[in-house]
C-alpha cells in the first residue's frame, strides 16, 4: 500500500493516480493525512478492499510530507561506518547518537530551500520510518509490526551552526525552514522484498554524491525502534530518521557546500525520489 499526503488531504496512491481516503471511506477516516495513524491497523483493514481505481491524477509538486506534524522526529547519527569515518568519528556501539529535528523544518518531496546566511548547507539522504503503532520495550523481532511504512527524507544540515559551542548543535542546525523533506509517499514494508535492503542514492546538480544500502546500516531498523522504544514511548505518525551513508560534502577534499540554484535529488528505489532547489534569501 502507498499513501500520500495530497495538498493536505490523505490519498490512496496507484501509479500516478490518488483517491481521496475521506471521501472514498464515506468519511469514516479524516482528511488529515497525521490522523490517520492513530488509527492504522482499523485503515489498513479498510485500504485492502478499497478500489484503487478511480482516482484523479496528481503531480510530486502537489504532495506534501506523509507524516506533516508528527509529535516527534527523531533521528540517527553516524549509522553507516563509512559515513562515520569521513566524519571523523568512531562508529557507535551499543548505542548510536540520537537528536531531535524540530516539525517546523518538515516539507513535502518538491521545494525550494532557502540556504542559511553564512552557513555551509550539506545533504545526507536518508530512509525515514514511520510508526504505526504505540511502541514501549519493543523487541527487535516484533519491531516491524510497529511501523506504518517507509520514506524517503533529506537531512539537509549547516555545519557552522552544528559545529559551534561547546557541543555540537545538531538539532537546530538541521531544523531551518525546509531542511527535513519527505516524501513523495509512504509505502508499508510488506510492499518490499527485503525492507532491510534498499538502495539510497543522492545528485547535485546530476552528479552522484551518495549511494548506498541499508543492508549497511549499524543499527537496522528493528534495531533502532527496539532501542529507543527501550528508552522513551514511541507514538503512532513519529517520524524516525535512520542515518546517511557516506558521501557528504563535509567530508571531501575540499569540502563542498550548496549554493544558490544547486539542485538535490534524493532517491530511495521503491519509494521515489525527493527535489529540492536551492535558493538564496531575498529580501
């Protein structure tokens, strides 16, 4: 099954064609694309007899963020060993490093992303989960059964801000206006024949700058909601972030930064493909 948030109202999605769930579930299910996944196993149950057909169609430009205002983002840091040591950090054990991004930096899979002042912009693409179930001391084998589905995210992140201080501003430095695009759809895990092995690949301006694999991942994602369901609830429409692999512009030599008119594409194969346009701030 494939959702999609469609200019603010949550859709069935088949190949380039939406159906409306409010109106489609004789308004037994909300508009709201959030809402849904406090109620997500009565959907799914719906959404296996729902017509597919029908829908109208619907450009990546219309859609929105699959989970727009989740009650938290969480994400991963140094998650792949290759991404860590051009990082200049040794690869976590046990535990990886985990920070908030804050909702208001989340968009949809089409934008323009205004470039911080003074800041040196770097892209980390990503695979996002999203909860679909209240997970409190999950066990990694059932952990699964706790996730709505898949996405595809940009960690868009400015290095001065994160690198300033006495400690690493890691939130607030990935949480400028448009820095946590989702999208274009959300897709359950049961659509995949491995969900623990999909392909991650990110261009500048067409040029390939990351590729990767989550079968490359220090902490799966079993792994990851098993942990921190360990430590704090995880709520139904949370938003988790599960790290970048190697290939920022961070590190580089030279390092290298967005500007002005760069565009990023960010592709998570079987899910589709993130657009963002950098800009600088006008007046």
């Amino acid at each position: 099954m494939r959702i999609a948030n469609l200019a603010g109202r949550l859709v069935l999605v088949s190949d380039d064609r939406a159906v409306d769930v409010h109106e489609a579930s004789g308004h037994r299910f909300p508009s709201d694309p959030q809402a849904v996944y406090e109620r997500w196993d009565e959907f799914r149950d719906w959404a296996r007899h729902a017509d597919p057909n029908g829908g109208r169609p619907f450009t990546p430009a219309d859609l929105g963020a699959p989970a727009p205002s989740p009650r938290q983002l969480l994400a991963v840091g140094l998650n792949y060993r290759e991404h860590a040591d051009e990082a200049g950090y040794t690869a976590p054990e046990g535990m990886p490093p985990v920070f908030t991004k804050f909702t208001g930096s989340i968009t949809g899979p089409v934008t323009e992303v205004v470039l911080p002042e003074g800041g040196r912009t770097d892209w980390e693409v990503e695979l996002v989960v999203v909860i679909g179930r209240p997970a409190r001391r999950v066990a990694e084998a059932d952990a699964w059964d706790h996730v709505a589905g898949l996405t595809v995210g940009q960690d868009l992140s400015e290095r001065v801000l994160q690198m300033s201080g006495p400690a690493p501003q890691f939130g607030l430095a990935k949480s400028y206006p448009g820095f946590s695009p989702m999208g274009p759809v959300l897709v359950t895990p049961d659509e995949f024949d491995d969900p623990d092995a999909l392909e991650l690949i990110c261009t500048v301006n067409g040029e390939q700058v990351q590729r990767g694999s989550t079968r490359q991942l220090i902490f799966s994602v079993p792994a990851l909601i098993a942990k921190l369901s360990g430590i704090l609830p995880l709520f139904p429409g949370d938003v988790l972030y599960t790290g970048t692999p190697s290939g920022v512009g961070l590190g580089r030599t030279p390092q290298r930064w967005l500007r002005p008119g760069d565009e990023v594409v960010s592709t998570v194969c079987g899910i589709g493909e993130l657009r963002q346009t950098m800009t600088g701030r006008t007046a």
